[in-house]
C-alpha cells in the first residue's frame, strides 16, 4: 500500500482514502441554478399559459358558434318537414 500525504492535513494516510476524499469533496454540494434562469424559465412558463387560456378561449367561442348555428338549422330542417 502507497502512502500518500495529503493537502489538507500533515499525515500520511493511505492512498485509498485520499482518492475518497478527493472524490466526495465535488459531490458535497448540489447544483442550483441561477436565479436569472429560474425567473426565465416562470416566464417562460407563465407566456405558455397564456397562450393556451387564450386558445381555450377561442375554442370556447368557436363552440358556442356552431351551436348556435347547429341550433338553427335544426329549427329551420324542422319548419321545412312540417
């Protein structure tokens, strides 16, 4: 076993555990994105959504159209059979 001395304190420990030490030590923290792209991507987000409601919302009024006209052809077929 090769005996390795490490940066961080004055003993010689084995040369496993310092490549343990090395490996663990980029691992301790988790990666945040920054805040700049977080709000970018609620924006991003919050257009998307408004783009959809405003879909749902023609889609809504196309609808009540074709009912409207669905309702008066059916009135107009029924005075034409009588």
């Amino acid at each position: 076993m090769d005996i390795v001395v490490s940066h961080k304190e004055d003993k010689c420990i084995p040369e496993n555990e310092s490549k343990n030490d090395m490996a663990h030590e980029g691992q301790s923290e988790e990666y945040v994105p920054p805040l700049n792209d977080m709000k970018d991507k609620i924006k991003h987000l919050e257009d998307d959504l408004g783009e959809k409601k405003e879909t749902i919302a023609r889609l809504h009024r196309n609808l009540a159209s074709l009912r409207n006209f669905h309702q008066k052809a059916s009135s107009t077929s029924k005075r034409e059979k009588k």
